[in-house]
C-alpha cells in the first residue's frame, strides 16, 4: 500500500506540466471536440508512460546522459511552441484571427508530450532502482496524467469560453515558455 501511494504521488507531480500545456493548448483551440481532448489527454499520457519505461529499462545508463541534457531539451521544445504562440498571439493581437496550439497535429501534440516527459525517464531510472513494478507504475502515470491533463483542457477551455477578451494565445505562450524556464532554472540549480 506504501508502494502504490509512493507511486501516486509521484505521478501527480509528473503530471503537473501536463496539466498546464494542456490549459495553455485548451484556451488557444477554437476547433476541438471530446475526442481532440480525450485523444490530446491520452497521448500526454502514454508519453509519459512510454518515458517512464525507457529510464527503467536504461538504468543508470540512460540517467547520466539525461542528467546533462534533459532540461535543454525540454526548455527548447517550449520555448519554441511557446515562443511561436507568443509571436502570433502578439502580431495578431488585434485581429479577428487568433493563432492557437494544433491539437490535431501529431508532432505539435507529441512535442508537447515529449517536453513534459522527459523527467519521466529520469523518474523510471530511479523506479529501477527501488525494485517497483514498473508495469503497474507505468500504468498510474499514464491515467493520472491522462485525468490531469484532460481536466487540463476542459479548465482551458472554460477559461476561453468566459474571458473571451483577453489575449489568451499570448498567455498560453507565456505559460509554455515560463514551464520551459521553471525547467531550466530547476535543473541547473542541482
């Protein structure tokens, strides 16, 4: 029971980021519908699953080349969306067409993914170390992040439903960039 608690826990914090790209993504789509959303939610998820295993099978191996570079990749992969959606949300700030995360497109979803998985890895490698089942801890990360995140989009979507006016693409932008930074900052004070 310690275990499963051990492991809850940790998924709820690996899935933090995901719940805030997911609002970030949510509040900036203007065509979605449930299936975007449980499909946007899923592969959140299943990345952050998939990221979880490849540390445990990599072991050690795999923690010391991510220890060096996990944080730049994450950092890279946000600001560049991030910084996209700012730069849109900025040069079309007056106009009736407003820039948002395609949540359709599988390498924006997937970088998306990949940004806030990377810690997973790192997450697995320990998880190998302390002789959990890596299946049933793969399995609770995949629906914790899958219910975060989906809460996620249906908050940001809310949020751009109300606040109709408010020039949630360069938040959403903001937000992506300053998750990138947090990253950074997190890692390279370590």
């Amino acid at each position: 029971m310690k275990e499963l608690f051990s492991i809850l826990i940790i998924a709820i914090a690996l899935s933090m980021d995901s719940l805030t790209v997911s609002m970030a993504a949510a509040s900036t789509c203007k065509k979605k519908d449930n299936f975007v959303f449980l499909r946007f939610a899923f592969t959140l998820g299943f990345i952050q699953a998939a990221f979880t295993i490849a540390g445990w099978a990599a072991g050690a191996e795999l923690e010391k080349y991510l220890r060096d570079f996990d944080h730049w990749i994450a950092f890279g992969l946000l600001l560049i969306i991030g910084g996209k959606m700012l730069y849109e949300g900025i040069k079309h700030k007056n106009s009736d067409e407003k820039p948002e995360i395609n949540m359709n497109n599988f390498f924006v979803v997937t970088g998306l993914g990949i940004a806030t998985s990377i810690d997973a890895a790192v997450v697995g490698v320990s998880l190998s170390f302390v002789g959990l089942n890596i299946w049933i801890s793969a399995l609770i990360i995949l629906l914790i992040t899958f219910i975060f995140s989906y809460s996620g989009l249906m908050g940001g979507n809310i949020i751009r439903i109300k606040l109709k006016k408010l020039p949630v693409e360069i938040i959403g932008g903001v937000f992506l960039i300053a998750i990138g930074v947090k990253v950074l900052i997190e890692h390279l004070s370590h």
